[in-house]
C-alpha cells in the first residue's frame, strides 16, 4: 500500500471517528437510548383487514404520482 493510501484510509478513519463522536454527542444531548425492545420498531400504518399486496400497489401508485418523483 502507497503511502499516500496510508495517509487516505488514516483520513478516512479519523473522520468517522469524528462523526461517530458527533453522533454519540447529539444522541445525549436528545436524550436517544438504543432500542431494547424489537417491537417498538414495529410499525402500525396499515390496517390489519387489508392484505400485502393492497400495500404494494399502494406504495407503486405512491411512488408514481408527480409530487413523489425525484428528478435528480
């Protein structure tokens, strides 16, 4: 490995220690704790009497209207 690799990955790494610490930083401040229970992940946006496949021609027709569109 150059030296110049060396010095890049060195960078790199000192960057993401940066951001991790920033992170760590902001959580505290927000008073963010890590998840320790699974099922407060779980989302309830859907009604239970529809099936999966209602929600995927949703999500489609979601993704397909203008105002959704990305143009980037």
């Amino acid at each position: 490995m150059s030296r110049k690799n060396v010095e890049e990955d060195e960078t790199s790494a000192s960057r993401a220690d940066s951001a991790r610490a920033a992170l760590r930083e902001l959580a505290k401040q927000q008073s963010i704790k890590p998840v320790t229970e699974l099922s407060l992940l779980r989302g309830n946006f859907w009604p239970e009497n529809e099936s999966i496949d209602d929600l995927i021609k949703t999500v489609r027709a979601w993704r397909n209207e203008p105002e959704t569109r990305r143009t980037d």
